[in-house]
C-alpha cells in the first residue's frame, strides 16, 4: 500500500469517494469528476456541456484552467494528504486545439517535483484522442494556520523588534 509523505496509508477508493462527498460549489458547476489516482498522479473527467463552452463551440479556456488547476491539487495532496495547506503559486496553460463536441475531457495531472515548500508538475488534458491543452504549474505549500506565509516584511519587522528589546 502506497502513503503520504507523512507515512499514512493512502486508501485511493476511499479518495474517489470522499472527492464525490466533499467536492466545492465551483467544482460541481464544472461537473469535475476525479476517475483515478496514485501517488503524485490524478485523473480527471469534465462532461462536454454547452453551459461550459464559447461562442465558437468549444470549451471555455476558463473551465479548461479549472480542470487543470484542480486535478493536480489531487495529485499533489496525493502526496501530502488533502489537509496540507496550499496554493497556487503560478500555472501556464496552452491552448493547442479547439476543445469540441461531443468529447468529453480527460485531464491527467503528474507531480514533477515534490519540493518541501513548492511543488512543480503538469497537466495534459485531452478531448477524445486529442491533446488539447498542456499546463505546468507550481503550488505553494503553507504553514498550518491560517493559510498564509508571513510576508518577509512581517519576518523583518519581527526579527527587528526582538532585536531592539
């Protein structure tokens, strides 16, 4: 049985279904279903839905970042588990066809480097037999707490104020 980085087991059925159970509003309007994962890998289906698409027919760029961003935060937290705080720090997707109908899209996110602070992977998310849309991307994992850094002008003013007493 593979585990996480902090050595608990990772039960992916288990996964897939507490993903179903616990999936955000945003997620739902997506209609973002998770098909597999492992370790550092996740799977992805978003349905074909005129709701999702553009004035040429296609699905919206917009829905297809989503997907991306999505997937591999369940890759990552693959590895980390899903209470670790994170966020994006920067993601790149390029548009190499026209997402149609009546495809539904398959998008398979990979951790490429599981750093201790951040953390680097990609997405390829395809329509059919198609490779419509590639993504690098890094999170950021974050302290515990409210989810934030301090900002290195907090840690300054700290240190600094330690120094002076």
């Amino acid at each position: 049985m593979e585990t996480s980085l902090n050595n608990a087991p990772l039960d992916f059925d288990t996964a897939i279904a507490r993903w179903d159970k616990q999936k955000a509003n945003f997620i739902k309007t997506l209609d973002l279903h998770l098909v597999e994962v492992s370790r550092g890998k996740a799977t992805m289906r978003m349905p074909f839905r005129a709701q999702i698409s553009n004035n040429a027919g296609a699905v919206h760029g917009g829905a297809i970042v989503s997907l991306c961003d999505t997937v591999f935060w369940v890759a990552l937290a693959s590895i980390y588990g899903p209470e670790q705080p994170t966020a994006t720090a920067s993601l790149t997707c390029s548009f190499l066809r026209p997402a149609l109908s009546p495809d539904d899209l398959i998008a398979c996110a990979t951790v490429l480097k599981p750093g201790a602070r951040i953390v680097y992977g990609e997405v390829h998310v395809h329509s059919g037999e198609i490779l419509v849309a590639h993504t690098t991307l890094s999170f950021l994992n974050t302290p515990a707490g409210d989810g934030r850094a301090a900002s290195p002008a907090g840690r300054f003013a700290n240190s600094a104020r330690s120094e002076a007493t």
